[in-house]
C-alpha cells in the first residue's frame, strides 16, 4: 500500500494538534464497512509495577477502577515480562519484535538527542500493519531515537538542535501515519511536543533541575508546555485519534500505540487527582492513569469499536525506586509485589510486569492466564491476527502470544525467555527454571554490581521460582545439569542472532553473555 495521506489532520491554535482524520463518509456507509480486522490499541505505562494495579495486588493501596473493571472483561496475564529492566531497549523490542542486545544498545537508554535505534528499512510492528490495511498512529513518549538538523552541522547533541528543521527517522518513518508526544522520558532536557516531524514550539525558557518526587534534569522548555499537562495532552490526543479514525476512516481497522509518560519520575499528578491514590503523589499519578485509560475505552465505546477492538494494557518495566519505595511500603503498598528488585534490575522486580488484555467475544472475561510472554511477542502476535507472514529477518525473538490470549490447547508458547538489566547483564527463563549470568542484581538494587566486587558472591544465580519467587535461594550448585542446558541455550540464542525458528541472522556487533568478560576486553 501506498503512504495514506495525512492532510486530514486537524491543527489547533495555541501549538497543540487534534488528531482528527477527517472526510465525508455517512454513517451508514462506516456501518457498511466495519473491518474484519480488529483494531489494536497498545497502551504501555512507563515504570508502573505489577504491585500498582489493584486487580494484580489485592494488597496494593492504589485504587485502579478502571483497570480492574478491564481486567474482569478480559485476561490477566500473570507471568507478563518486559524485554528489559529499563525503558528504551523494552520500546525496541515492542516496535520490532527483536530482543535489543541484539542491536547497538547493549545496556542503558537513549536520551533526547540520541540518534535512531531502528533503521528505516527494518519491519515494525507500525509498517506491518500498515500492509495489512491498519491507520497507525503513535501517541506519547518515543525513546527510540530521531534524527534533528544540527544549528552547527556537527553530531547532534542537546544544545545544538535545531528545532526549527523537520525530524528524520523517527516514528513517521518506521510505520506511523501519524505522531504526537515527547522525544524521550519526561526527565531529560528538552522539554517540547513534536507533532508528526515538527517540534510544536521550540524550548526558548530555562527549566532548572529538581530532586525528588518531581525530579528532572535542568534544560530548555517550550512556552506553553509543563510537566503536570503532559499526561492529559496524550490523554486528549490518543481520544482524537479513536473518534477521528472512527468518523472518517471506519473502513479501516486502527493501530493505536499509547506509550504514556507516567508513572515515570518526575511524578507530577494533576490537581484534580490529589488524595485518589490513598499513598501519596505517586498513587495520585497511578491514579491519573487509570483515568487516561477509562477515557480511552471510553472513547471506544462511543464510537461504536469496542467489540472489535483488542486492547493491551501494559508496562515497559517494573516500578522504580527513586518513587519513595521505603515511604510506599511504610503505607502498606508495595509496587513490586513479592517480587525481589526493581526497575533497571535482573531480578523480577525489574521485568515481571502487568498485562491485560480485552477482546470482547474472543477472550474469556475475568480470565487469567500463566503462560510465560515477553513485550516483543507483540509483532507476532500481530501477524498472526493479520494473517502475515514475517520474514527471517524480522521478529527475530517474537512469539505469538494469541494462542494463549484465545485460551486455545494445546499451545507451545516460548521456548525460553530472555531477560536483560540496565548495565546489560543476561538471564534465561525457562519453565520454573531462572539463570542468571552475573553475580548481583544487575542494576540498582543491592548487591548493586559496585558492591558485588567486595562480596564473595557465585558468579552466576539459578532460581526455581515455582517454589522461591522471591529470588532467595540460589540454588545453582544442585542443579548443574540445569545450569548447563540453559547456558547452551543462551549461547545458541546469541549464536543463532534469533531465538525463534527461522534462518540465522547477525547481531550488531559482539554479545557478551557474562558482564565479566566484557571488562577483559
């Protein structure tokens, strides 16, 4: 197909955009011609824990309404997991369905002005909608990289953007029709919106840096922008889309990938949710964004696309600390769970996250499901609703997770799942069984890997975590014979550049699979 042409959409005045995609068509003429194909609307919190969602914790303080009352029309997904412990590797692995350690970002995340992580030329999930006949629209934070014209014609950098320019290579060129949101996490400078490949209005006035709750990094900001209005401005334009798409393009079935910007730091809850999350600011913000969702599906409903629509709720991984984790659990909250760690971490606490799903008609309401799935199943997933065949080289670490949404048996589901840390530190998971290639946690819990390096630590973890979830026990000296088969398991899934059937393929550059032995080098 070729590109849809994307003049339909509606500007507003004061540097804002509704996403209205705009025609004549009749009501009975959008009724005459509902897709067969379902719409898909991806909603992926930033840092939210399993433990944050009422519904997943029945100890949790929060109250998520809306979230649970989605739950009980669909499936929980109980054993859900991110592609990593942090933020841009997980969004890469759910665009392309490939696990990120495989591309150039070996550990960490990008920032504002990182270049792009995915070439153009590479399959997402966006463009193999696209060729099925999908309108695909990304609303919210990106964190995968752009390419800006520079004021100074040297590498980008934050201070010599220049924001006057169009940007390349960013979502409208990897599938999207559409784009609205912010370059990278609401922490990192500069502060703006981009509309499709324009920055709104360019940042001109000082935001100095604050600690805490509301930390963020010092840098420019646009005139009309602030913290506090991020969240509703994503809210207001993901519901545009619905009722855009709805209107003049009901012909065609909807991507909508929602990456929201909350509960991310800095944690900045709007006035009118204040006191709704029973634990402070940060229950406030998770608050906020059971609204968002209930504004969402109601959207859906009123556009008649309810019934036709699979909606994913979900995070890119689990609950970070500089939230007040010691202050949630004085007031009896635990974001994590049971599990052991947090965001940036190998450990559960780190990955393990919330999933939910509902597609009225074809999943079991009130349902869950304990099948292993990682985010970059999402691609394959998708191919399998769409009937579309993906080629070797694409999807490389995607499994479709349809099968088990649909409760069908028997089923395979993954051969294992890999899991990767903040400083890049690996483990495998297969069946009950967790390997774990380093000697701590990976990330920012303790033992941090600065405090490993005093400690006389094993340099490897194994976990049963049917019987020990919690990660207490490292029980790798009585299975050895584990240790081994998942050890040659994780050196054919780097060997082989994929972990699915199919023609291998190459890794961008070299994978070490035990931190250690990258130090040597």
């Amino acid at each position: 197909m070729g590109r849809i042409d994307r003049r339909g959409f509606l500007k507003t005045s004061g540097g804002g955009v509704l996403a209205l995609w705009l025609g004549g068509r009749t009501p009975a003429a959008r009724a005459a011609d509902t897709p067969k194909l379902p719409n898909i609307v991806y909603i992926l919190c930033d840092d939210l824990g399993y433990g944050d969602v009422k519904c997943l914790n029945p100890d949790g303080k929060i109250p998520t309404p809306n979230l649970d009352k989605l739950a009980s029309q669909g499936v929980m997904f109980t054993d859900a997991h991110s592609g990593s412990a942090v933020c841009s590797p997980t969004r890469y692995g759910i665009m392309t369905g490939r696990y990120s350690w495989r591309s150039t970002l070996k550990s960490g995340v990008l920032y504002t002005n990182s270049p792009p992580l995915i070439p153009t030329d590479r399959l997402t999930v966006a463009s193999m909608l696209k060729q099925r006949g999908y309108r695909t629209a990304c609303i919210g934070k990106w964190h995968l990289g752009m390419v800006f014209k520079t004021t100074d014609g040297q590498e980008q950098r934050v201070k010599n953007l220049d924001f006057a320019q169009p940007i390349q290579d960013g979502p409208t060129a990897l599938g999207f029709d559409y784009y609205f949101g912010i370059p990278a996490s609401l922490d990192m400078e500069d502060y703006y919106f981009i509309d499709d490949n324009r920055v709104v209005k360019a940042p001109t006035r000082r935001e100095e840096a604050e600690k805490g709750l509301r930390y963020h990094r010092a840098g420019l900001m646009a005139e009309d922008f602030t913290l506090e209005g991020v969240l509703p401005a994503l809210t207001r334009h993901a519901v545009g889309v619905i009722d855009g798409h709805a209107r003049d393009y009901a012909d065609k079935p909807l991507f909508l990938y929602l990456p929201l910007s909350a509960p991310h730091a800095p944690i900045v809850p709007n006035d009118e949710f204040k006191g709704r999350g029973n634990v402070g600011l940060y229950g406030d913000f998770v608050a906020e964004i059971d609204s968002t969702v209930a504004q969402v599906l109601e959207a859906l409903d009123r556009n008649g696309m309810t019934d036709n629509t699979l909606v994913i709720f979900t995070s890119d991984n689990g609950f970070a600390p500089i939230a007040d984790l010691d202050g949630l659990l004085a007031q009896g909250h635990d974001p994590c769970y049971v599990f052991r760690g947090t965001k940036a971490d190998i450990f559960e606490g780190g990955h393990h996250i919330p999933f939910i799903a509902r597609w009225p008609g074809r999943v079991a309401a009130g349902s869950a499901c304990t099948d292993t799935i990682c985010l970059a199943d999402l691609m394959a997933a998708a191919a399998e609703i769409t009937d579309f065949d993906i080629p070797d080289n694409a999807g490389e670490d995607s499994v479709s997770f349809l099968p088990a949404l649909l409760a069908k048996t028997p089923r395979a589901g993954r051969e294992a799942t890999v899991h990767h840390s903040s400083n890049g530190s690996f483990a495998i998971r297969q069946g009950k069984w967790k390997l774990i290639f380093c000697p701590d946690s990976g990330g920012w819990s303790q033992p941090t890997p600065k405090e490993a390096k005093t400690m006389d630590l094993p340099p490897i973890q194994l976990y049963d975590l049917e019987a020990d979830i919690a990660e207490v026990k490292n029980v790798y000296a009585e299975h050895p014979d584990v240790v081994e088969r998942l050890t040659n398991l994780m050196k054919k899934y780097i060997d082989n550049g994929r972990s699915t059937p199919g023609a291998p393929q190459k890794n961008e550059g070299k994978i070490w699979m035990y931190r250690a032995e990258a130090a040597k080098v």
